[in-house]
C-alpha cells in the first residue's frame, strides 16, 4: 500500500511540474498580452509599482503570480486529479464486481460459521431445559 502511495507521488510532483510550465507559458503568452490589450499595459509585473528608497513592491508582479497559482491548481485538478479519481472509481467497481462474483469472503463465511454454532447451541440450550 506505501508503494503505491509514493508512486501516486511523484506521478503527481511530475504531473504538476508538467502543467505548471504550460500554465506559465498559456498565462505569459495569452493572457498578460489580452490584459494588457485592456488595460494598455502589456506587462502585469509593472503595474501598479511603488518606489521608495531604492526599494520597489510590485503589486503587478503578485497579480501575474497568483494568476498562475490558480490556472496551475484548475489545470492540475481538471486534467490530473478528476481523471484519477475516475479511474480509481471504476477500478474499485470493478473489483467490488469481481468480489460478489467470487461469493462471501473468508470473514463472512467464518461469521457466517459462527452464528450457526451460536443458532445450535441456544437450541442444545432450550431443549435442556
């Protein structure tokens, strides 16, 4: 079970690394180029940047960052982690399928066993008396 936790692991820090560097691509080369069509500022990272003792905050330069942040995570959870999830749903269909073709596991034939032998004795039981 702890191997396929760790694959399912790197699986996803390669998938998002993946995705990331599309997103980054699709947001510095779509989408900062349509905001600054609107805004006529065609780089975020410039806008609205204060200055003081040599010293500069970028507000622009976060609104390019956390435009990033969420297109990575939508990426991430629309194209890796919902297929998955699908995947494992249907595998786990499939292997409850498999188990009832397969008819009552070890556990329910030894309870199965037992509430027969708890059945015998309380008739052992009643007849005794």
């Amino acid at each position: 079970m702890s191997r396929g936790s760790m694959i399912d692991m790197a699986v996803g820090v390669v998938m998002g690394s993946a995705v990331t560097a599309v997103v980054n691509s699709i947001v510095d080369n779509l989408i900062s180029p349509l905001i600054g069509m609107i805004g006529g500022v065609p780089d975020l990272s410039g806008l609205l940047t204060i200055t003081f003792n040599n010293s500069t905050v970028s507000f622009g330069a976060i609104l390019n960052a956390l435009i990033n942040f969420l297109l990575v995570g939508v990426a991430v959870y629309f194209c890796v982690i919902l297929p998955i999830n699908k995947l494992r749903d249907l595998t786990a269909a499939q292997d409850e399928a498999d188990a009832e073709e397969q008819g009552p596991s070890v556990e329910e034939q030894t309870l199965a066993t037992l509430q027969e032998i708890r059945d015998e004795l309380k008739k052992a039981n009643n007849s005794a008396e």
